[in-house]
C-alpha cells in the first residue's frame, strides 16, 4: 500500500491516451464518441456480390478503456487508504482530488458507454410504458391529475435533435445502427427472410450515410426511420396482412426463400393463397405446441407429421417436388424452435 500509489500517473496517462485525438476533453459528447459502438462492413466482394462483415471498430477501444478505468480506479481505491500518499510532496491536494473527479467523470462515462451497447439497460426509457400499463390496468378512486411534472433526468437535456451538438447527433445515429444490427442479428432469428433482407437493407443505408457525412441530422433521420421499419419488420414485399402475425410473416418469407419463381408474377390470386398458407399452417404449428406441451420433445415430430403431407401438396401444385416440401418444414421448425426458446 505504501508504494502502489506511485503508479497512479502512469495509469493516469494511460487512461487518457484513449481519447488522444478528442480535442475539447471536457466535452463528454466527443469523449463518448471515441467509444460508442460505430458499425462498418469490413470484408466482401462488392463485384461479386458478397456481402462483407459488419462490425463494431470501437469495439477494441471499449475495452481498452474498461481495462484502464478499472486498473487506474483500484488502484487510487488503494492509495487513498495510504498514509504515504498524502506525505509524499509529489502529490499536492489538487492532485489528489483530480484523481478522483476523474474516476467519478470516466465512471458517468463508462455507465453511459454501457447504455449505448446495451450492455446495461437504461430503464428510464421504459418509463412511459410503465405508465400507460398503469393507467390502463390499475384502478383508482378520486385520483387527480397534477397540472405539470418535471422529467428530472432529463432537465438541462435538449430532446430535440434539430437541437443536439454535431457531437451528440453522430452519437445518437451510431447507437441507433448499433441497435439495429443487434435487432437483426439477434430479434430476427425467428424470421430468415426478414432477417436477409433487413441485412441486406442496412448495408444499403450504411452506404447512403457515408455520402452524408457532411449532414449529421439527415444521418440520424436516415437511420431513425430504418429502425422504426426493422422494429415492425415491414418489407415493401411482404403483404400488410401479417401486420399482428410475425408467425405467419415468417412462414410467408419462408416461401419466398424456397419458392422464389413463384413470386416473380405478380399475381394477386396467388399471393392470397400463400398468405392464406402461411395462416393455416401457424395454426397447424400452434395446435401441435399446445398438444405437446408437456412432452415439449414430440412438438417438432408432431409438426412434421402435419405438415409436410400439405407442403408437398402445394410444391407438387408449382412444378417442385418433396425436396423443396422437406426443406420448407425443416424452416418452419428451426423457426418454431427459435420462438419457444425465447418464449415468443
């Protein structure tokens, strides 16, 4: 304890490289910058039609920073229960408190950090919802609005992002595309063909956003109202039928991956009938959950049985034969085994 302290320059140093290129380090807005999550495609073949890689590049400077907060943070933990600290001359009081404004800055900085990569979860945001679930739910007597309420955690906050700093626009607009990769990547495993297209679409928008560049707001707008569309999965291909049935959404994309020369015509009496399809068949899929709920291991034998008899059927109806019917059930499985482990 007598000699630890004397690390603390060194580790103070080391912290702040990581921010080597922010020019106004008061400024947390440029400070996060350097951390939020900022997605790119890496890899690929463009000529060829290969999709790259997206991935996180601040990825590594997340971690670099996590590791030199924790390390310079343990050890003025340990230096502050140290008599020889506050003897040795070469540390005058304003040293001393420096440190510690530091630690507690980087620490606002590494919470809000966490926010941004979903690392930790910011309930604030499910406030509203809190309180439309209470409003519609509970029950009150003589209960009286109050004329005005104060948003304590967000005073002093500009929500409006005509508003918001060059800084804080490219932060917001990062986050969002951060979110949304993580929604694709992770949210749309029950949905192949919306999870490939959504992809595909997003590679698009990063793309139109590096011509941007010089338009931080159009950006964020850009990528705000990608979000809203990934959130409810709408694909200008996909029939607004299935608006309040992602099930029966992903079964209809199914066809669409396995049978694609079935809608290159644009034939509406057609597409009715396999939106109609995909219907039944999350009926069959539902009767064969609720059939097998305590011997969850006969649901996907039970689907089967159901229905790959219909499924060939209907390719042999459009020229394709028990090939393509087995690999449309065997879809339709790893999507219902998709929805059970994450309970939906």
């Amino acid at each position: 304890m007598s000699t630890e302290y004397k690390r603390l320059p060194q580790l103070y140093k080391t912290l702040w490289a990581i921010f080597d290129g922010v020019k106004n380090k008061q400024d947390i807005e440029q400070l996060r910058q350097v951390l939020v999550p900022k997605i790119e495609e890496r890899g690929g073949d463009a000529a060829a039609g290969i999709p790259g890689e997206l991935v996180d590049t601040h990825l590594k400077k997340r971690e670099d920073f996590y590791e030199a907060l924790t390390n310079f943070a343990s050890c003025l933990k340990v230096a502050l229960q140290s008599t020889t600290f506050f003897e040795d001359k070469s540390f005058t009081p304003e040293d001393r408190q420096h440190y510690k404004e530091t630690v507690k800055a980087m620490s606002n900085l590494r919470r809000l950090v966490k926010q941004d990569t979903g690392e930790q979860v910011d309930y604030d945001a499910y406030a509203a919802q809190v309180k439309k679930l209470l409003d519609k739910h509970v029950v009150g007597v003589d209960i009286r609005e109050s004329e005005g309420a104060y948003e304590v955690g967000k005073m002093g906050q500009s929500q409006e992002p005509e508003k918001w700093t060059e800084e804080k626009t490219r932060n917001e607009t990062d986050i969002i595309k951060t979110r949304v990769t993580r929604m694709i990547e992770q949210d749309m495993q029950d949905d192949p063909y919306a999870q490939e297209a959504f992809s595909k679409l997003l590679r698009q928008a990063i793309e139109e956003a590096e011509q941007l560049f010089d338009h931080p707001l159009k950006q964020y707008m850009l990528f705000q109202e990608f979000a809203e569309q990934a959130e409810q999965r709408k694909l200008p291909d996909i029939p607004d039928a299935f608006q309040d049935n992602r099930h029966a959404q992903a079964y209809f994309g199914v066809f669409k991956k396995v049978l694609p020369e079935v809608f290159t015509i644009s034939d509406q009496q057609v597409q009715d009938k396999w939106v109609a399809l995909a219907f039944e068949i999350d009926g069959h899929v539902a009767q064969s959950v609720a059939e097998n709920s305590i011997n969850p291991g006969n649901i996907e034998a039970d689907i089967r049985k159901k229905l790959l008899p219909l499924m060939f059927k209907e390719t042999k109806a459009v020229g394709a034969g028990m090939d393509q019917a087995k690999k449309l059930v065997e879809m339709i499985v790893q999507i219902t085994r998709v929805g059970l482990n994450h309970g939906s």
